[in-house]
C-alpha cells in the first residue's frame, strides 16, 4: 500500500521538531526540521505548486518518521539531531 502523507500529517503533533522521511528501501532521503511538524510536513502534500525536485521527493516518500524537540532552535544543535536520529 502506498504511503499517504496526507493522512499521516493530520496525526502529526503541532510541536517543533526533526523529521526523516524514507524511500521504500528503507534509506533516509530527507531530514528536515519544523517549528511545527504538523504544518510542515502537510505542506509537502498540499495542491499548491511545488518544484520538479520537491515532487520527485515527495513521490519517492515510503515512510516518515518524526521526534519532538522542544524548539525549533534545538532542532539545529547538532549534538541534538544525533541524539533524536539515534533514538528513532
């Protein structure tokens, strides 16, 4: 079954965070960050017009996996990332 981001973005925290999303082979194709996950992540699969590369990312999307951070700001600290990467 096909990964439905739209779906998965509505259960997602309005929370700051770090996001990975992952191709169906399981390999991380993408990690950002959000000042609210919910807003960003639903911002990949919305109809407004998107570049050539940001679609060909979110087609290629399996999955997408998500930790809390409590800003926006520790997100960016790199000690930080590896600890919430480390942790998925």
């Amino acid at each position: 079954m096909p990964f439905d981001g739209k779906q998965f973005s509505k259960q997602l925290p309005q929370k700051p965070g770090i996001y990975q999303m992952f191709n169906d082979l399981g390999k991380v194709i993408y990690v950002g960050k959000a000042l609210n996950l919910k807003n960003r992540v639903s911002s990949y699969y919305t109809g407004k017009a998107r570049d050539s590369k940001t679609m060909a990312l979110v087609e290629s999307i399996a999955d997408i996996r998500f930790s809390i951070t409590r800003t926006e700001g520790e997100a960016l600290i790199p000690v930080n990332l590896d600890r919430h990467l480390i942790r998925i």
